[in-house]
C-alpha cells in the first residue's frame, strides 16, 4: 500500500525559475525567419524519491549558481551565434530545453541518484513553452 499512510509512492520535486533576454532566427521548414528577441523564462524541476539528512532534496542555491552559470552564456546575445546552436542546432524553445536540462544533469551529477534533473519548461512568450522531461531510470 506503499509508504506509512500514502497509496502511493512518495516522491518529492523542486524548482528553481530563472529569466534571461536573448534574441534567435529559428529555420521552420528549411527558411530561417528574422532576428527577434524574447525575455525566456526558465523553471527546472529537481526530483527525487530521498531526502538528505537535513531534509533536502537539494540545496535550492545549488541548482540556482549551477543555472546561473549555465545561462550566462545566452544573457543578451543571439542564440544562433553560441554553443551548441553555432554548429547548426536550431535555438527552437524546445532544443533550449533539452541542452540546459542536459547541461545540468552533468552539474548537478554529484547530487544524483538522490536528486536529479526531471525537466526543464522554457517559456519564449507569454502562453509558448517547451517542456524537456529527463529519463529517470
């Protein structure tokens, strides 16, 4: 019947949201459309089925200074001229999600099996987003 008075297994999630501007021409069906910028809004989700000693699932400043350095690299520069999306990768919201939700992963590895990367959501607009869900297993 699972753990003390839950039907279910337990599980337990954190996020962290950031913002960051950046500009990118997305390729849609083999023609690249004009510059343009956004405010992209990011909020990844941390989870796992452990607590440390303390009572955390992660220390929340972990995951924001590891974010944050991520991000830095794409504050007010245009996303097709910055790794990976220079070498072709189109900067799609959804390509966005899955390098920073990969990218993280690795930072993070330390923290792993306890706590881990579970998904990444990058808004480009307000009502437009991007969901990358990690593999778990």
């Amino acid at each position: 019947m699972g753990r003390g008075h839950y039907p279910w297994p337990m599980s337990f999630e954190i996020t962290v949201d950031r913002e960051f501007c950046a500009g990118h021409a997305l390729r849609i069906a083999g023609t690249i459309e004009p510059v343009h910028g956004h405010n992209w809004r990011v909020t990844v989700g941390i989870a796992g089925e452990t607590l440390d000693p303390d009572g955390l699932l992660c220390d929340f400043h972990a995951v924001e200074e590891r974010l944050d350095g991520i991000l830095a690299g794409f504050v007010n520069r245009h996303l097709n001229e910055v790794e990976p999306f220079s070498r072709g990768l189109n900067p799609s919201a959804e390509n966005v999600a899955r390098h920073i939700a990969d990218r993280l992963a690795n930072e993070l590895g330390a923290m792993e099996p306890s706590a881990r990367v579970a998904w990444v959501r990058v808004t480009e607009a307000p009502g437009c987003a991007a969901i990358y869900r990690r593999s778990l297993g």
